[in-house]
C-alpha cells in the first residue's frame, strides 16, 4: 500500500492506493463515510490490491489530507461525485467499481446513478439508495417524522446548525472515541446509539462518558484519526450533512431514476442506521433492480469494513469475481 497525493481538475486528493490496473483487474474505488478517512479502507486495500485490483481510497473533500473547500455549496453531491469521477481520469482509467460506507454510500450510488459509463458496478455499506422525495426537501421531512414519533431531534438536523462542528472541534479525541464507540456492533446495545436526541441534549451528550475504542481500532491507528481531525477539523464533514437540502434542489432531473449497474448491499445486523434508514434498505431492490444481493452481517454495527473486515473482503471479492465472470 501506498500514500499518495493526486491532482484532479479541481481538487488535491490524498488517497491510500495498492495495485496497477490491467485489463483483466479494473480500478476499484473505496469511499469512506463520517467520521472516517480513507485508512477506514486498509484491510479491503490490502485485501484487493493481493487479489490484483488497482484499488484506491481517497480521503475526500473535507477530510484529511484532501483539500477542504469552504462553504456549503462546496460540498453537494453534485461535487462529490464530480470529485470521483475526475480522480477515476486522474488515475489513468475510463471505469471502475465503486464502493462507499455511510456517507460514502450515498456518494457511490450517486456515482452509479448519475455516470453509469464510468462506474459500471457499484456496492453500498451500511447506507441503502434513498430515492429523491419528490415532495420536497429532507431535513424538514425528517423533523416532521421525528417530532410526530416523539423521538426527540435526528442528529442530522442537529448538524444544520452552522456552529455544530465546535462542540466536536473542542476535543477531537473525545469526539471520535464517543461516536465510534457509539455505533460499533460490540457496544451494549443499551449504550449504541439510535439517531435521536432529546430535547436539550447534544450528540455527544447523549453518548456514555465511559466510551472506549472499539475492539477493531487500536491505539495507533485511533491516533491517525485524531492527528487528521484535530488538524482539519469537523467543519467540512458537517457541511455534507448541511447539503442535504441544496442537493434537492440541484437534482430534480434524477428524480424517479433507478440505479442500473451491477450492485451489492451490505449492512451490519446492530448498525443503528437501519433505525431511520430501515425502510430505505427494505424497498432497494425497487430502486436498484440488478442488486445481486443484500446482506446483513449478523452482530455487526456500523463500522462494518472495519469491524468485519474479512467478511466484507470476500463479499468484495465475490461480487468482483461475478462481474469478471459475466464479461468473460
């Protein structure tokens, strides 16, 4: 494995990368969530680049060592997939496979849905393909469900706040320890999180002081996270959050659209981000008709590639395999 920096049309991506791309071995690329960084991908870099992928993670916009534009428009999905497919160019290729975690997964069925010549197959971890509402925009959507559920605040309309970012820039450690520790499969389910919050009561509020790092995460590879973040801040990730309406609102020409690649699903059994994306994750098929499988990893949270790294790696591997299969 290797680190590298890559410039593309409008960005400087740093990325984890191993292997070289031939023709029988196409590019695959790995997209990470929040709050993560491309090294959230070792274990599946490794693992494919053995295989003899040319696999590739980058930090991405907002994060680590990958430039951080400011503002909120910076950061709509409509960048995001634009910053994937200038770096697949970048990378000397016309396609690659397309693989992204909780918020990368949004991105990646982006990717497939929006440029289907350059991402030719796509796989989805932890996040399912949510369809644009035609009814209107998001995050009033999801505080009306909440309120009527009596379910408190969902932290995502918690992060549209424009000062969010600071009670997580404050202690960076204690941040990214409280919210790994909060959605890992390992913690008591009594102390995983669900999504919501009370009245008063901020996110990492409402996460157990007692938080340690989970089983999979060692000390060495939690202080790259801190470094990263104590460095960069919190502010670029939440702007993805901030996005949500703007997206809406640039997209109207995809509404209705289905996701016509090759696909995979893959969720951890305890991920509680199947609390408010379960009915999503239910109806994808309907979005996504030539999904090959949806997996549920039993016992699994949500850092799943980590958590799980084997299993991810051969459900990878498999998915690869078949899509070889079916061009030979």
């Amino acid at each position: 494995m290797r680190t590298r920096l890559i410039k593309t049309d409008g960005l400087v991506q740093q990325v984890l990368e191993a292997g070289f791309e031939t023709d029988n071995a196409p590019l695959v690329l790995l997209i990470h969530g929040f709050p993560e960084l491309g090294v959230s991908w070792r274990a599946q870099v490794q693992a494919l680049g053995e295989a003899g992928c040319h696999v590739v993670a980058p930090d991405m916009r907002g994060y680590g060592g990958t430039e951080k534009p400011e503002g909120v428009a910076a950061y709509s999905i409509l960048n995001l997939v634009g910053d994937m497919v200038d770096l697949v160019q970048a990378l000397g290729s016309q396609s690659c496979v397309v693989v992204g975690h909780d918020w990368g997964a949004p991105v990646a069925w982006h990717c497939a849905l929006l440029r289907p010549d350059v991402f030719t197959a796509v796989v989805g971890l932890s996040v399912p393909f949510q369809p644009r509402r035609p009814k209107g925009p998001p995050t009033a959507a999801m505080a009306a469900i909440s309120r009527r559920a009596g379910l408190g605040d969902l932290y995502i309309n918690r992060f549209q706040d424009p000062d969010a970012h600071r009670a997580l820039d404050a202690d960076p450690a204690v941040a990214l320890r409280k919210l790994f520790y909060a959605y890992d499969g390992a913690t008591p389910a009594e102390k995983r999180a669900t999504g919501f919050l009370p009245e008063g009561v901020d996110l990492l509020g409402a996460i157990d002081d007692g938080a340690t790092l989970p089983p999979w995460m060692s000390a060495r590879h939690f202080a790259d996270y801190v470094k990263a973040f104590s460095a960069g801040g919190f502010d670029g990730p939440l702007n993805w959050y901030r996005a949500l309406d703007l997206n809406w609102r640039q997209t109207p020409f995809v509404q209705d659209q289905r996701i016509t690649p090759p696909a995979l699903f893959v969720v951890g059994e305890n991920d509680p981000v199947r609390h408010y994306a379960g009915s999503a994750e239910a109806g994808l098929k309907d979005w996504v008709p030539n999904l090959t499988r949806s997996v549920v990893v039993p016992g699994a949270g949500h850092w799943i590639q980590q958590e799980r790294a084997d299993a991810v790696n051969a459900l990878l591997l498999s998915f690869l395999g078949g899509l070889q299969a079916a061009k030979a």
